[in-house]
C-alpha cells in the first residue's frame, strides 16, 4: 500500500428509507475486514461509512410516513448504526450528510467551484428515477409498452425538464478517460473499461446539480442560490472528504487520502468514476488509490434490493448461525468482484458446516484438547520444519490476496492452511506419540496463523480462541512467522462453533 502507511476506506453512504439488508452488508463488512487487515499489520487506518440523509426519494418516504424528513432520517440513521454494531463494523466514524461540518464543506465546495467557472445556470429536460436518484439517457433506459422504465428498479420514469445549474465535468473527459484507461485505480479493470467505452460512445456530459426547492427542499441549499438544493449524488460524494477533515487538517487529509480505497456496487459505478474523479480533479485532488468495485448479491438472478422485494434479512441470518460473525465469514468467502453471487441457505449451509464448523472450528477443538490432555496445556517451540514448509506458502499465498483487495481468495488459502492441518495430525497421530509435543506446538502454530488471517474477518470470535491458547493479537506482520510464540499455555478447548438444528 501507500509508503506513509495510511489506509482509508469508505463504503458508500446508505440511503435510510429502510433497515438495512444483506446487501447493505456485503459492502460493509468487506470494507470493515480490508480496514482491520491493515490495522493489523500496524498502519493508521480510517473506515468511514454512514447514511445519505437528503433527496428526493427520502422526502417523498418522510411524507408517506406523515414525518418530518429530519426526524425520519434521524430514526433511521440509529438504525442503520445498530446494525452494524450487531456485525461488529469498527468504523472510526458514521457520517451523516446532515451533520454540520458536511455541510459546511459542501458550500465551501460549491463556492469554490462556482469562483472557478465550473458551475453554470441552464436548463435541463429528461427521464429520472427517484429510486436511484439519476437522470438516465435513451441508451439506458429500458421501453416497456411505451414507457421509458428504470433499469434498475423496474419502475416508471418520471420526465422532468426544469431550470437549473450544470457542473462542467465534460472539460475532464480526457483526465478521466486516462485515469480509466491507463491507470490501475478502478478493480477489477473490467469496469474502468465499461465506463471508458460508455464516455467514448456517449461523450462525457455537463451535469445537473440543482433541483428547484419548489419540487425538492429536503437538501442542502446551494450557497449562491436559495431557492435551489443541491443534487442529492454531488452531496453524498462529498462526505468523502468530509469525513477525514478536507477542511480541517490538510496534513491528516492527505496522509490518509493517498491510501484511499473506496469500495461500491457496480450499481453506483458511474457517479463514482465520471463524476466523482471530475470534481477531485476541479480541487486539486488526486482519484482515490483504489476504487474497489463488487458485483450483485442476487435472489433468483435478480439483484437483492428492497424495491424488488427480494431481500434476505441480516436478521434471519444471524438467528440461523448463532453468531453475527458467522455472516461476516459468509460474506468474505462468497465475495465476488467479477461476477453477481447467488444468495441460497443451502450454500450458506455449505460453507459454515464445511469451513468453520467441520475444518477451522474442528481443528482448534481437537489441537487444544489434545494439549491439554497429553500435555498439560503447556506446549513450548519445538516446530516442525518440513510442515511449516509445505503450508508456508499458503501463508503467503493469504497474505499477499489480503494486501491485494482480494478476501474471499485469502480466506479460500487461509482455510486450506487449516484443511492441511488436519490431515497432519491425522498423519502423525500425536495421540499415540510417546512425545507429541512436535506436533501439538506445529498444530497451534497452524492454528494460530489460520487464526491471525481470520482476525480481520471474526475479531471477536478470534480473540476468544487466542485467548484460550493464551495467545495475544499484536499489530505486526512478523507475528504471521511460524514460531513465533516460544510456549503456550492452553487453559480451555474451545467449541467456537454450534451445528445447525
């Protein structure tokens, strides 16, 4: 990563017309174990993720409800951040666009754009969704009986033609078509070609960013024009800078700006390549060193999503494993940046019965009742070399996936670390050695690498296990050498796991 050691992530603001889903979770837990990795190999490390508070559609959803639109995003902001307290989401802030200080960058911003020549009063006319928040043009959207419907949401579009402010992101088509085409910001590269494709077909277009308060007044007033608000998607875009201080610190924004990774759904690539990259470019800022982009969750083929009805709850998931981090674990091994993953109870019984219960959660029981046991609980280094060579490079293998943005390839190697283990100790039979002390101290090293890569994933389940095999977690990459800890003081044979009734 970046030579200052920083790392900052975010994850894209939610919009809080409803409780959050599976879907909402994909992003946010890879994004919370990409920050918890780095955090523990000792960077300073920032996640941020939060709600995106104003809008047309959040309006309309206050006003269905019979509430004010502040009072309705503040209930479901608490909601949304109970949540991810329920998952274990260790962001170091929540952000709201709401929140004073956005606010405030936000004008700053608009002003300064304004003072550049970037901002310009037109008029606008075209086909818009609510749902996605987005003006969509004829190559886009999908004719139904005559009717121009929204690709994503299956809805009608609303036509709208009205008198507003434009920014000027076409002057950055050829900045952001060289970022797309020659450089590695956007993974996989895959989707920084779709968009260059799309802005060589189509052109990169002047954009609307203001909505007459007369037909949208939940947002941010524009600083130079008060009977406007601003476009709901510039407002939500700029909480990345908010968030780290852009007008605050300069020295902590940029520190932690160069080692940005932004994670988002395919479904908000373009407002995060196009537009996004254009207006970094009007302040002076770099793009952000990763734009890591995930493809869908689907139900049936069909991506998961309220409007659709199709959505798995974190509830239902959490009540069927017994422990919320078991979803995390899910999450990470179905990862899929390429290409949609299906959602099933059947593969989601697979994977926890194959890889935690039956692999990692048997290992760990059998290692440490065999210390305990036939040893006492106290194992002190004696390591078997030639074992440690043949899985070491599993080891690496997780390591360098997990420095690489690719989760579910780290775990697949973390869990063959400890699908090896097994097989050794059925090989050496520790139980029927006179001395077994070789293979017990070899298998707990195993175990606690196995371990140590999963942190990231299960912290709170992790650190239990450690604990029990007297082991603590430090923020360093050496703590990953085989040999490491000089003894071991096994105290309990953990179960970290429960079968599914």
């Amino acid at each position: 990563m970046n030579r200052n050691r920083y790392v900052y992530v975010t994850t894209p603001i939610y919009y809080p017309n409803d409780k959050p889903h599976l879907g909402h979770a994909y992003t946010t837990i890879l994004a919370d174990i990409i920050a918890r990795w780095f955090y523990l190999q000792g960077y300073n490390t920032f996640l941020l993720t939060g709600t995106d508070e104003h809008g047309l559609k959040l309006q309309r959803e206050a006003e269905k409800r019979g509430k004010d639109p502040k009072t309705f995003v503040d209930e479901m902001s608490s909601i949304f951040r109970s949540y991810w307290d329920v998952l274990g989401i260790g962001y170091n802030r929540f952000i709201r666009t709401t929140d004073k200080d956005h606010e405030e960058l936000v004008k700053y911003v608009l002003n300064k754009l304004l003072e550049k020549g970037y901002i310009y009063r037109g008029r606008y006319s075209g086909w818009y969704c609510s749902g996605c928040e987005k003006f969509y043009s004829e190559k886009e959207y999908i004719i139904e009986n005559n009717t121009p419907i929204c690709p994503i949401h299956k809805r009608p579009l609303e036509f709208i033609e009205e008198d507003t402010y434009f920014l000027r992101i076409s002057e950055f088509r050829d900045y952001v078509l060289k970022i797309l085409k020659e450089g590695d910001v956007v993974y996989p590269k895959q989707y920084a070609i779709e968009i260059a494709s799309k802005i060589e077909l189509e052109g990169l277009q002047d954009i609307s960013i203001a909505r007459p308060k007369s037909r949208v007044y939940w947002g941010i007033e524009l600083p130079f024009d008060p009977n406007y608000t601003l476009y709901v998607w510039i407002d939500a875009l700029l909480n990345y800078l908010t968030g780290i201080g852009y007008l605050k610190n300069i020295e902590e924004f940029t520190n932690y700006w160069s080692g940005a990774i932004q994670l988002i759904g395919k479904d908000i690539l373009w407002f995060h390549t196009a537009i996004w990259f254009s207006i970094l470019a009007m302040l002076g800022i770099p793009p952000p060193r990763k734009l890591l982009v995930h493809a869908y969750l689907t139900v049936k083929g069909h991506k998961m999503g309220k409007s659709l009805g199709n959505v798995i709850s974190i509830e239902d998931t959490i009540k069927r494993y017994g422990n919320p981090e078991v979803v995390r674990f899910i999450i990470a091994r179905i990862a899929n940046y390429d290409k949609d993953t299906e959602v099933s109870w059947e593969i989601y019984d697979s994977i926890y019965n194959n890889d935690l219960l039956n692999n990692y959660g048997n290992l760990v029981r059998r290692v440490a009742v065999l210390a305990k046991r036939y040893i006492n609980g106290n194992v002190e280094r004696d390591l078997d070399e030639q074992f440690v060579r043949d899985i070491d490079e599993l080891k690496n293998k997780a390591i360098e996936n997990y420095n690489n943005l690719n989760i579910s390839e780290a775990i697949k190697y973390t869990l063959d670390i400890a699908h090896n283990t097994n097989s050794y100790l059925n090989r050496r039979e520790p139980w029927k050695e006179a001395n077994p002390m070789k293979t017990i101290y070899t298998a707990l090293e195993a175990i606690r690498i196995t371990s140590l890569l999963l942190q990231p994933v299960m912290p709170n389940t992790i650190k239990t296990i450690l604990n029990m095999l007297g082991v603590e977690i430090e923020r360093n990459i050496k703590q990953f050498n085989f040999g490491y800890i000089e003894k071991y003081k096994v105290v309990e044979a953990p179960l970290p796991f429960r079968k599914i009734s």
